[in-house]
C-alpha cells in the first residue's frame, strides 16, 4: 500500500456563493463512504453515475455497491474515455437515460471521471428538467485541482472546445485523493502544470513548497499530495467566490492558457495534453512579460527550471507568428478583438495585459532566436505533425 492509499482525516473548504455556496471535502478513501456522504448532503432517491471506461472497471464497482448500501437507486452511464466523448450527443445520451430511469427534480446526478466526464455531467445536471443537483467526484489531478471547482460545466462544439455550456456549480466537491494512485503518469504531470499555476497567480510559498517536493510529488507521497491538491483547492475557491462569472478577477486563473490553448488548438488537440499545453504556455508567457519589462528573467528560470523537473514539456512548437497569433485570437477570452494575456510581475502575483501585435511580434523573433533560458536536462516538445 502506498502512503496515498491510506486514510487520511478531512479537509473541508468552502466555496463562498452566497445560495450557491458548497463545500469541498478533502480525505483519502472517501470513496468508501459515498453513500453517506449523499446521504449527509440531503440526497434521497436515484443517483446517476456518470463515468468512463477506465474509471468504471476500477471504481464502479465498489461506488455501486456503497450507494446501494445506502439505500440509493443507481443507474451507471458509462461513455468511452476521453476529449470526444464531451459532446452534445453524449448529454442526448444521458436524457434519454434519465427520462427513461425516470428521474425526478430530486434526483441526483453524480460526476466520477476527470474534467470530461465533470464538465458533461455538470451541464446535463443543468439542463434536465431545468436543473437538478449534481456532486462532483473527481479523480484526475486536472479534475481535483481545477475543473470540478467553479462551476464551468458544457460540452465541445466541432468549431471549438467548451463553446457550449452554462455556469452550474455542484452540490459538493467529494475529492478522495488516492484515486490518484491509479492515474497515468502523463495525465499526472499534465495536472501539475495547473498546480504550479496556483503558485504563479497568488502563492510564492505554495510555489516555493513544489519546488521543494519534487521528488515526494513525483512519488505520490500522501501527504504532499495531499497538500498540494487542497492547497490548490483553496486558491481556485477563493478566485471564484471573488468572480463566479468570470467577469474580471477569475481571469488570473488563466495564466498559461492564452499561448496554452493556441497550441493546443494548433495540433489539432492530438498532440498536446492540455496541462502539458500550459506548461510551456506558463514558460512563454512569462517570458513575453519579461520581454515586454513586467517581471524580471528569474521568474522565467525558476518556473522553466520547476516545470523541467517535473518532466513536462518546455519548449515551443514549430509554429510561425502568424499561426500562433490568429490561434490566439480565437481564445473565448479574446473581446472586442483584443487579446488579454495573464502576465507574471513576480511569482505570487499576476497582470491582465491588452497584447499589442507588434510588440507581441517583436518578442517571438527575439525568442525563435534565443529561446528563454533553459537549465540543464532539458525536454524536448513534440513537433506538430
Ligand atoms: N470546468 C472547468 O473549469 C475546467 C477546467 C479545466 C479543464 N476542464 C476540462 O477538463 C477536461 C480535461 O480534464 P482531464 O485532464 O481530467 O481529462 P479526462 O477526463 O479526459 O481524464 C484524463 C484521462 O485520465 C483517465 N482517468 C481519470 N482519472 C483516472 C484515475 N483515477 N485512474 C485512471 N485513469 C483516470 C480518464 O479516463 C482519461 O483517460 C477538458 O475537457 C477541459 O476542457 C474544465
Ligand atoms: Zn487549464
């Protein structure tokens, strides 16, 4: 057993929503005691779990049998893994379901699966039969740290990722980290990235704590894991309860992203995971910052350097201005045709900067020519095919 599968006590934070608030339980094999849980949160009746392949041969057994246990009504709906199935026929699927389970406005739809499998159960929740409640269970570190917080729910649309969807938040965040153990490494170092952005927008300690657990971090050790998942909790909360609509404020929370989802979008989302997508996107942005005389040249090595030790990708694709710009323009947050950048002025502390073309320009050719500095034991990014 390793020390991520032991029990651990719980952490409780709260997302402060007025009518809207909930609370995020942090504890290590809390799956084993779902049902009571529900059943605390005041659920009563059918539960619809909604998850993926590979979440269900390990996971949807033991969640059966303990909601079962608690007297629940439980109808599984299981779709393949991945991006794809985060589509409008997938939420046509769960209707059809519902309607024929017969589920009521008191029913309950529960989220067991990464950000795909939140983002879709959380807009279903919103929409059927106007709304009934939905608790999150997320059990990627994507999921645990950033996507099961906040509200965001919503589907793709073959034009664009997330273009379809509506604000809902979840009754509760139940996080047991030690579905982690069971993550791939890839998908696990992709969740870091979102990590290490907490420590960019609003926490030097929190930074200055993974750069100093490296090794306990990559080793799953509980208790640092554990640490990393609340402490990463507790900043999202907090942004989002400051902005729930991201109207101004919960747009720090995009640090890394605007260059993050160009060359995500530019490969076609084949090539590079999203959290891989925002590490470099941290790594450039912060070094257009420099570039453009926000923050000084150590912030871009102390985060290359921590995001190289990671073992996430650190450098640019092949990409020409052109394409990186227009790709960056198509960015949701983009308005009124100017591009927002989230830009470091130290680390712990973050700007939302209008992009100008030009200077935008000027500071890719200065960096095709002498790419930020990079430390030793570099890795290598994949070109896009
Ligand atoms: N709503 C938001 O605010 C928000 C924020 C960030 C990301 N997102 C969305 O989240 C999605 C990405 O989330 P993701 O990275 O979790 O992707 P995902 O849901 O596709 O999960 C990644 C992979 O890991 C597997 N997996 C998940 N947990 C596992 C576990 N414990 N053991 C074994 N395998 C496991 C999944 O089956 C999948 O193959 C994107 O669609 C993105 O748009 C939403
Ligand atoms: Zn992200």
């Amino acid at each position: 057993m390793t020390t991520l599968e032991r029990d651990s006590p719980r952490q409780t934070i709260r997302v402060d929503l007025g009518a809207r608030s909930y609370p995020i339980f942090i504890q290590r094999n809390l799956l084993e005691c779902l049902g009571k849980e529900l059943r605390k949160l005041g659920r009563v009746g059918k539960v619809g779990i909604v998850t993926d392949r590979h979440l269900a041969g390990r996971y949807l057994k033991p969640v059966n049998r303990v909601l079962k246990a608690a007297g629940y009504t439980v109808l599984p709906i299981v779709f393949p893994p991945g991006e794809r199935t985060k589509t409008l026929r997938s939420i046509s699927t769960i209707m059809n379901m519902l309607v024929d389970a017969r589920f009521e406005r008191t029913s309950t739809l529960l989220a067991l699966g990464g950000g795909v499998i939140g983002d879709l159960t959380g807009f279903a929740a919103a929409i059927y039969q106007r709304g009934i409640p939905f608790v999150q269970v997320p059990t990627s570190l994507v999921a645990q740290v950033d996507s099961s917080v906040g509200g965001k729910t919503g589907v793709d649309h073959p034009k664009g990722k997330n273009l379809i969807g509506a604000f809902n938040q979840p009754r509760a965040v139940l996080i047991d980290p030690a579905t982690l153990t069971t993550l791939p490494a890839r998908e696990w170092k992709a969740g870091l990235g979102e990590v290490i952005k907490y420590g960019v927008i609003a926490d030097e300690a929190f930074f200055g704590y993974v750069e100093s657990q490296i090794e306990p971090i990559l080793k799953l050790e509980g208790a640092v894991v554990t640490h990393i998942v609340k402490r990463s909790c507790e900043i999202k909360a907090q942004v989002v309860s400051e902005d729930e609509r991201e109207s101004d404020r919960r747009r720090i929370l995009n640090f890394g992203h605007t260059i993050g989802h160009a060359l995500e979008s530019l490969g076609g989302y084949r090539g590079l995971i999203h959290g891989e997508a925002v590490a470099i996107g941290m790594i450039y942005e912060s070094d257009l910052a420099r570039h453009l005389g926000l923050c000084d040249e150590g912030v871009v090595v102390r985060l290359r350097t921590l995001i190289q030790a990671i073992g996430l990708p650190t450098s640019l694709p092949q990409v020409t201005f052109n394409a990186l710009w227009r790709a960056m323009q198509q960015d949701k947050k983009v308005s009124g045709g100017t591009v927002y950048c989230v830009l470091p002025e130290r680390i712990g502390s973050v700007r939302i900067v209008p992009l100008e073309k030009d200077a935008t320009r000027a500071w890719f050719d200065a960096t095709r020519a002498r790419p930020p500095r990079r430390g030793k034991n570099s890795t290598t990014t994949p070109r896009f095919r």
